[in-house]
C-alpha cells in the first residue's frame, strides 16, 4: 500500500471545501446582525445630518481639562 501523501500535496478542493462553510455562517451571521446591505444600483445619497457646534464645544469645553477655542471660519 502506498503511504499517504503529505497534507501539503493536497489539491485546492480541500481548502474549497472548508471556505464554503465559513463564509456561509459569515453570511449568515450579517444578515442576522443587519449590518450588511445588498444594493445592485449603488449607494443612494441620504440627508446630510446636521451639527450644532456651538452646542459641541460648548459641552467639550466643561468636559475636557484642556481649552477649547471656536475657530473662525472664512
């Protein structure tokens, strides 16, 4: 009987074969978690969201040991 070859002589089937099953519980597991979205057409542009900065510095600088500044914008 001839030995077995060594683990490192095995065809890219093997390896096929245990991808397979992990990228479907990948799959799986974002679809479950919601963080993947599947979109043929390519993003679409949402509402650009709005920030008060004055608000922002004003409860970073209460916050934070350091000064904050509000820089001038042109």
């Amino acid at each position: 009987m001839a030995p077995q070859k060594p683990r490192m002589l095995h065809d890219t089937r093997d390896m096929a074969w245990s991808l397979i099953p992990l990228l479907l519980i990948m799959v799986v597991v974002a679809a479950i978690a919601s963080q993947c979205s599947f979109s043929p057409g390519g993003p679409t542009a949402g509402p650009v969201p709005s920030f008060d900065v004055d608000a922002g510095l004003k409860y970073d600088a209460r916050e934070l040991d350091f000064p904050i500044r509000q820089p001038k914008v042109p």
